[in-house]
C-alpha cells in the first residue's frame, strides 16, 4: 500500500508512553514507529528518555523522523510542555496516541486512595490534559487531527483490578464525548481496547510462561497478542483509511472477550496484577 494513501505525510504525532521497558515492542513504541514508517514526524514520550530514546534510535535508524521526550504525565504542567515540544521540533500537530497507562492490583477493599488516585491521574487525567492542549494546537494546524486512546478489555470485563478497569471505561467515555465536542473541527477521537498483549512491562515482570501461555489461549485465534496488534490498529484510526470513523471503541484482543468467561477473577491473577 503506497502511504499516499495512509494520508500521513508531513504529519506529526505524539505517542505518550512510547517508550519501553527493555528490548521488546510495546503498544506505544510499536505505535511510534508504524507511524514514522507512515511518513509522520513523531515525538516520542516518555517518562524516562533512555526508553523513549530507544524507541527513536528505532525509527532513525529505519530513515524516519522522531524526538525523545522525557515528561511525567502525571502534572498539567508536562502535557502542556510536551504539546509545545511537539510543535516547536515539527512546526505542526496532528496526531495524538494517548497510550500512557498504569496497572492496579486490588479489589476495592485492597485498593488504597492514593493508589486509586495515581491510576486516575495517570491513565485518565493525562488524556485529558494531553487533549485539553493538543486540540487548539492540531486547530492551528489546520488540517483537523486523530487522537487515539488506548484503554482495555479490561473496560468491558473487569476483574478485580479496579482502579484500571475504572480508568479504561472512562476512557472509553471520554473518547466519545471528545469526538462529539470536536468532531466539528475535523478532529476524529477513537478508542482501542487491547486485550493481553506481550509487552515489555510484563515480561519484564517476569511473566511466568504458564500465565503466558494462559494469555495466548484466551484469543479465540490461540495466538498472542503483540504491540503491532496495537500499533497497527492505531496507525488505521490515524491515517485517512478511517476518515468517516470517530467515537469508536475497537476491541483487539483475538476474540478474548466474546467467550463467556473471563480469564479468571482469582486472587493470584489480581496480585499479579497481569494488564488487559
Ligand atoms: N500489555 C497489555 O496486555 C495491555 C492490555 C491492555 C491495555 N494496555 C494498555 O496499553 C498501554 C501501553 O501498555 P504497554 O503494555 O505497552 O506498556 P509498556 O510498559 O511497554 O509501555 C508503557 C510506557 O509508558 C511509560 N509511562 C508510564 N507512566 C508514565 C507517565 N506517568 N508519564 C510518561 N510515561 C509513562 C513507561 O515508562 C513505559 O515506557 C497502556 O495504556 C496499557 O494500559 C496494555
């Protein structure tokens, strides 16, 4: 397919947690560089740059064009900086992969509030704010814009990570409304739902091979999950290919969630605190 067609170059991006713990792909990195692949100028962020740098050394290293940005999403400040950051390197705004996201482990009895609150804060409020600035900014660029969310399965079938669960449907909310209020400015507002996806936070865990294994199984494909998955699905909601398309939630998670039961709701499994 010629990225003519994709509707990508010139474009700049930010993918928010487009770094990575470790060697592996995750969602964001795997985001980043389908997008540099695509022809769009990407600012990879992340709250620490040596992840994000790697993840740039990636894409220059293909030919494209991308900068690391360190930032903790967790402030006002750092998103509206990050935002600056992006139009001062590209000169533009026009995409934004809101995938920064944190797990939780507890049921509401286990949760703390503090813990509660660092879960709304970074997966929730960071959209927000993230959006809050790049939507004047993609405005001024003229040539309306794609924000995508990434929230998760665990929206539609929680299981006793609650504050996550929580946070991804409010996501799934937030996406809607935000394409309705901006839908009018050429700004399309999609949302993706991974479910378990094999990424370097989790193997960095030290995911053991038989909860691995239990995660591959779950897809009704019996196949695992990957960042390109993600990547790839972001890259769509991105590009022209999707231009009548706003308000959605896509689900990418192999089937999982259309079987009956959920994986499991056992207290290992939450402690584990395993994302999905
Ligand atoms: N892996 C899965 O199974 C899975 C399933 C469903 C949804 N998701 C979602 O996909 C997204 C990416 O997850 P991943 O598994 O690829 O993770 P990952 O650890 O590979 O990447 C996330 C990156 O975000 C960065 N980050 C975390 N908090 C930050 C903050 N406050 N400010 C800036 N950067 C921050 C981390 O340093 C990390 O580099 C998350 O929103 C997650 O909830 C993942």
């Amino acid at each position: 397919m010629l990225n003519e067609s994709l509707g990508l170059e010139g474009k700049a991006a930010i993918v928010t947690g487009g770094g990575s713990e470790g060697e592996g792909i995750g969602n964001g990195r795997a985001a980043a560089i389908l997008l540099a692949r695509a022809g769009a100028s990407v600012l990879v962020v992340d709250r620490f740059r040596e992840f994000a740098q790697n993840t740039v050394d990636m894409i220059l290293k293909e030919g494209g064009e991308a900068v690391a940005h360190e930032a903790d999403l967790n402030a006002e400040d750092a998103c509206r900086a990050t935002v600056t950051a992006a139009t001062e390197n590209f000169g533009r705004l026009d995409i934004l992969d809101n995938n920064v996201g944190i797990s939780s482990k507890g049921s509401v009895v286990d949760e703390s509030q503090a813990d509660w609150a660092k879960v709304m804060r970074v997966n929730v409020e960071s959209v927000f704010l993230m959006s809050k600035y790049a939507v004047p900014a993609m405005i001024d660029s003229g040539d309306g814009g794609a924000i995508v969310n990434i929230a998760s399965t665990a929206a539609i079938r929680p299981r006793g990570m609650t504050a996550y669960s929580t946070s991804k449907g409010a996501m799934m909310s937030l996406t809607k409304g935000m394409a309705v209020d901006h839908g009018p400015d050429g700004i399309r507002v999609n949302c993706i739902l991974p479910g378990p996806i094999h990424t370097p936070r989790l193997f960095a865990k030290g995911m053991s091979d038989e909860a691995r294994e239990q995660r591959r199984k779950s897809s009704l494909l019996e196949i695992e999950g990957e960042g390109w998955d993600v990547g790839n699905a972001v890259l769509f909601f991105c590009s022209d290919l999707s231009r009548y398309v706003t308000g959605q939630c896509l689900v990418v998670d192999g089937g999982m969630s259309l079987t009956t039961r959920p994986r499991s709701s056992g207290v290992e499994e939450r402690r584990g605190g395993a994302l999905s």
